[in-house]
C-alpha cells in the first residue's frame, strides 16, 4: 500500500482532516482535503464536521485553529516554527509597549495590531490591549478601520508590511530600535522591527535582472518583501491574491513572483519565474513530510499525539478578542 493510501485510511479511521498551507510542499498539497492561507485554513477547519485536525503548516496557523475552534484537537506532523512569529514573544511585546510609553505615548493611546504571524500568547497580549489581528490580505482595510480610532498603530512583527501599508496610505512609518524617537512619536505607523527571511530574499535587482530580460513581464510580489521590492512591482498582494492574479493572466504573459518557492512552481506551467536567484524556500514550511504526516495519524491512534496544540484558556480568549475583532470588520 503506499503511503498516500495509508494517510487516507488513517485518517477516516481517526475523523481527521488533513490541511496544508499554500508553502508546503507538493506532495502535501496534493493529498491535503483543504489547502489555503493562514486565515482560510483556520476558518475552514473550525467549519468541518472532523473532530481532529491535521495541520501542516507553521506553529502560529495551528494555534489559530485552536483558539476558533477549542473544541477540536489540533496536531502538527512537524511542530515547525515561522521565523518571523518568533521574532516577537509576549516579554518583547511588553518591552515595545515600555519603550513607546517612554517615549511619551501613553498605553491608552496605542492601538497594537497584530499580523497574523504571531503567537497565541503574543495575539492575547493585543487583544488584551483593545487591538487586533490582520492577515496580508485584509491589511489595507483592517489598518484604515484601526485607525479610525485616533490611535498611534503599533504594527507587529513584521516591519515590511507596516512599512509597505505606510507607503501605500501615504503615511509615515518608523521602526522601532532603529528609527530616532522624534519618528517614532511623527509617525502613523510605528513597527516592530520583525521580518521574513525568506522574503527579504528578493532585491530590486532581481526584478531590474527580469526586466531587462523580459521588457514586458510582469512581477508580482508578497508585502512581506522589502519596500524597495514592493515599490517596483506591478502587483502586490497576499499568497491568495498572488495565486488568482496570476492563474487570470493570458497564458503567453511572462510573470516573475516573489513569495515563496513551492507556491511559485506550482502556478502555472508555462512563463513563471521565480524572482530570484537563490531558492526562496521557507525552511520550516518545507520540513514536514508524507511520513511525519503518517507517524502523527499512528501517535494519535496510539494515545500518544504529537505535537498537540494545547493553549491556556486565559490566553485563548484574550488571542480569540483580537481575531475576532478583525473577522468582524473584514
Ligand atoms: O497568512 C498566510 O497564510 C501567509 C503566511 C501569507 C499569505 O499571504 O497568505
Ligand atoms: Fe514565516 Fe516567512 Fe516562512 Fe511565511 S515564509 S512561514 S513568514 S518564515
């Protein structure tokens, strides 16, 4: 029998559905029942009738099942961690919030607002605070409802989409740690100084390389690159948004895309690129396997689960504030 029909019948055996996020890789993709963002896979696990789910993805996705849905039991094949959410624990949240206040700004003041690349216990410490969740794709509208509250935006982690929000609305951003205190206190937008390295792989000479290689092609990038990257792209946009621009592109037009590599190749066939000359594979996304997946189903029949997703209830409901508060205006 082969491992992809083992998986199947353990997993009916256990009412299991198996989800994967859009960056891991083929062979995971294809037997996977639901596969998407962070935001769709959460919702769309809380929505199935399965009482296990089988999350292939990073730390931070699987915790946001378990705080929509206590209720289910939640196991990764890899406990795999986002670099970028690991960048920020609830310590350094607090330090941040010291650090503005300071500054001069008072707690009330502030508005924290999450990327969804974070921990549970960093999620609770924003909803805790009155702030919110977004996700790359709802982060223009989710940042222009946040600051209809008068509030300073303490976006977190990542520094490049706040940056690149920023830029977008027009707006003036800091880093916090790098920027001087009097941008820090000028601005719309202050960020905590996270970012992806896988992201930040991408470089305005890749896409001047593509371009004078190609004149007329088209590059699409991640607002997690650098906003140097960003601001010379044609189309910027979340893994989702990415996915359907480019399959509704005529199949002669030339593409290259700067996200993550497993997502790229599997685009489309013909005219492709990926926007680098390094592969842009995220190391954590890429390490679970068809036998990690096999070996959690066994653990879990066995009594023995591994990698369970276990939150305290306290910091559930305060991280459950903050993404509900985001799925409410989005
Ligand atoms: O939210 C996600 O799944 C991530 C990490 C990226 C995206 O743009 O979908
Ligand atoms: Fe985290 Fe970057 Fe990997 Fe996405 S690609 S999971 S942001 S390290």
């Amino acid at each position: 029998m082969s491992i992809q029909e083992e998986i199947r019948i353990l997993k009916e055996r256990l009412d299991a559905v198996l989800v994967a996020h859009f960056y891991q890789r083929d062979e995971i993709v294809e037997i996977a029942d639901i596969t998407g963002d962070s935001l769709e896979l959460a919702k769309r696990a809380m929505g199935s009738p399965r009482s296990l789910v089988v999350f292939c993805g990073v730390g931070f996705m699987g915790q946001s099942v378990k705080i929509l849905a206590p209720q289910k039991r939640v196991v990764m094949p890899r406990l795999a961690c986002c670099s970028m959410a690991r960048m920020i624990d609830s310590a350094y949240f607090d330090e941040s919030i010291q650090k503005l206040e300071e500054y001069g700004l008072l707690k009330e003041a502030i508005l924290p607002l999450a990327y969804i690349n974070s921990s549970a216990e960093v999620k609770a410490k924003v909803g805790a605070m009155g702030g919110l969740v977004c996700t790359s794709a709802n982060a223009v509208k989710i940042m222009q409802k946040a600051q209809e509250s008068g509030k300073k935006i303490f976006f977190l982690p990542d520094r490049c989409l706040g940056q690149n929000l920023a830029k977008q609305g027009g707006q003036k951003s800091a880093v916090l740690g790098s920027s001087s205190k009097e941008e820090v206190l000028g601005a719309d937008i202050i960020c905590y100084d996270g970012f992806c390295s896988v992201h930040q792989l991408f470089t305005p000479q890749d896409i001047e390389f593509y371009r004078q290689k190609f004149p007329d092609i088209l590059i699409a990038v991640h607002p997690e690159c650098d906003p140097s990257v960003v601001e010379r792209a044609d189309f910027v946009g979340s893994t989702s948004q990415i996915i359907t621009f480019v399959k509704n592109l005529p199949l002669e037009q030339k593409v290259a895309v700067g996200t993550e590599y497993n997502l790229v190749n599997r685009l489309r066939e013909k005219n492709t690129y990926v926007l680098s000359s390094t592969k842009p594979e995220c190391p954590t996304m890429n390490e679970t396997t068809l036998e990690d997946i096999l070996e959690c189903l066994k653990a879990f029949e066995r009594g023995e689960p591994l990698n369970e997703i276990t939150l305290e209830e306290e910091v559930r409901l305060e991280a459950h504030l903050a993404l509900s508060r985001m799925m409410e205006l989005s």
